[in-house]
C-alpha cells in the first residue's frame, strides 16, 4: 500500500516563504477549538480537528514547479508538512516518513509573521506522484500522530500511523477488489460511455496512445475501460475529504454484491448481465427494491444520489484528482461539442499546461 524509497532515496527540501505556508493555515487552522461554535462537526467532541476546516487538506499537496519546464516538474508535488505548536509551546518540531530514508528526521522551521514567531512549524519536500507514503511528527522528541490529518494507517506490526497520498494516486485505500469490482458495474451503467459508440470512443483513446505516447503525454494515465479512472477517484475522495462517506459505500456495495448474487443465481457481480443493473437503479431511485436489507441501510436513493455526484465527478474531473485517466473524459467532451465548423467548443488544452495542454502561464 505504501511507496517505501530505497536507503540511496535523498529527500529535496523546497524552499517555501512564510507567507505561503501561513496562508494556507489562516484558512484552515485559524479557529479556535475552544469555541463549541467552531466545531465543524467532522469528528467526535473533543477531537482537536473538529475546529479545523478542512482538515484533510494537512499535508499541503500542491504542484511543483522546478524553475525550468512544466515536463519536468509535472511528475512531482510539493508537500507541506504543518504542526500547530501554539498551544503546546514546542521548541523543535521533525517529521519522519517513508518518503524519505526511514528514521532520518527532517527539520519543521518555525514560521514568523511580521517578525514575530506564529507558533507555527512547517516543511515542504518533493514528492512523486502517484504515491501512498505514512509519517510521524516528533515533538521535543516525542513522535506521535499529525493531530490534524484525518488519515491514518495501521502498519504490520499494529502501529498506527499518519497518511498522505500524492496526485494521481491509483493505489486501492479504501475499497477491497469486491468492493472495487461492484462499484466499477454501478459507474459503469451511470456514466455516458456505456454506449457501443462512446465505449468504442474510450478504448481508442487508450488504444491510440502506444507506451511511449502514454510517457510523453500522460506521464500519470493507466489503462482502464469505461470507468475511465471514476472507482480510483471514489476511492480517494473516501479515503480523504469524503472520509465520512466511507461507511455508506461499504455498507451498500455489500448489499448490493448480496443482492445480485440472490437474484442471478449465485453469479459473481462483475459478471452479472447489464439488465439486473438498470433494474436495481430504478428500484433504488424509488426507495422500492426487493430484497435490500433496509436494517443495514434504510434509503437506497441517498446512495444512488451519491454514487451519481461522485461517478460524474469523477469522469470529468482534472487527472491529478485521481480521476479522468488520460483526460479519456475531456477528450470525450472535446469531440462530442463542436459547432457548425467542426471546431470543438471544449478545448480543454488551452487551459492546462504541458504535457497534459499547452498553456505556459497555469501550472495547477
């Protein structure tokens, strides 16, 4: 599950000003947990990140930018390690993880505003992207959990840790292969590509971009079918900023392999016939579905309303998100909408950079 470098693997430190790392903070650490009304609601009372918006957003993952071309940054991210020591009164704050070399600690500086200590440490390393990496805080020498991040990772030996994953990560996280194999039938009944002609469409965009293509182009594309990277995508949003949408999709994606298993005779649902599917939606969408174990989950339709948002999300969304493998779904977009000339309306290039577009300016 985790990108563990080799011992040679030296960590780069990117050099990142005060005032980028504490404008990130004002708009999601500036809260003061003491105050009940600052509880967003996302965890138990009591929970120190229930006062913190947004606190999936800890590690910062943001772009990377070498300072020469957009080829050779776009591979990387920037991660941004905060702690909080304001309450605390830390002196000196290090951050181990397996994206580095293993038990080498790396130094968290104190950030000043207007000359004066915040209270604030941070660091920010380059990252590759696609990856799944775990890390501890030291505090005054004492190592512990990221008390902000919500994600967390227990290791072989029971020791938990805290977790954080880079753009265009495809490794599983929160859905098991059954749980991955159900979920890539629902999506596909939903999206627009389960049609012969629009199927066809999506192949020949993988088809047509040999290995080296896929290098030079789309350096972070994968192969996939007509899902086009949405079940990576639900499996990512789950396992970070939709954290609490996690249980729901565990819930009835069980119910629903249960159910296609009873009404197609025992038969796995990966191989079930598109027909039980489009029977199952409409049920779903009339909260009437024979069979469905309502004690487990007792509105279907919340779920489908869900799955819809998450699955054309999940198409359509910028490829760093882990979803629209290839950008498989713009080009869809780019091909279906043109006017009278011919000329597409969604030219989706003009506002990415390079290798995925060819504007110089956005490097997002």
């Amino acid at each position: 599950m985790v990108n563990h470098p080799g011992a040679a693997v030296k960590v780069e430190i990117i050099e990142k000003d005060d005032q980028y790392v504490l404008n990130h903070c004002t708009k999601y650490l500036a809260r003061d947990s003491e105050d009940p009304r600052h509880d967003f609601g996302q965890y138990e009372p009591g929970d120190a990140r229930a006062a913190v918006c947004e606190a999936w957003r800890f590690p910062l993952v943001d772009t990377h930018w070498d300072g020469a071309s957009a080829e050779t940054s776009f591979p990387f991210n920037d991660v941004t390690f905060v702690h909080d020591g304001r309450r605390a009164a830390a002196r000196e704050v290090e951050v181990v993880g397996t994206f580095a070399p293993l038990h080498t600690p790396i130094p968290l500086r104190p950030l000043m505003f207007a000359g004066e200590p915040t209270g604030l440490f941070a660091t920010t390393v380059r990252v590759p992207k696609g990856q799944v990496h775990l890390y501890k805080f030291a505090v005054d020498g004492a190592y512990g959990l990221d008390p902000v991040n919500p994600q967390r990772a227990v290791v072989d030996n029971g020791e938990t840790w805290s977790r954080f994953f880079t753009d265009a990560c495809t490794v599983p996280l929160a859905l098991n292969r059954a749980e991955r194999e159900v979920l890539g039938r629902l999506v596909r009944h939903l999206l627009p590509f389960r049609l012969d002609e629009n199927r066809r469409f999506i192949r020949g965009v993988y088809e047509s971009l040999d290995r080296a293509g896929r290098s030079e182009e789309f350096p972070l594309s994968y192969q996939l079918d007509e899902e086009v990277g949405t079940v990576n995508y639900i499996d990512k949003i789950i396992s970070r900023e939709e954290q609490h949408n996690a249980d729901d999709y565990h819930t009835c994606l069980r119910s629903i392999g249960d159910l296609v298993r009873a009404r197609c005779g025992g038969l796995e649902p990966a191989l079930a016939p598109p027909e039980v599917y489009a029977d199952l939606y409409a049920q779903m969408e009339t909260e009437q579905v024979p069979g469905w174990d309502y004690g487990r989950y007792g509105k279907p339709r919340n779920f489908l309303l869900l799955l819809r948002r998450h699955a054309m999300t999940g198409a359509f969304v910028h490829p760093r998100h882990h979803g629209n493998s290839g950008a498989a779904g713009w080009m869809y977009l780019e091909s279906r909408f043109r006017d009278s000339a011919g000329a597409t309306l969604f030219d989706w290039r003009r506002a990415l950079e390079a290798p995925l577009g060819h504007n110089t300016d956005y490097r997002g």
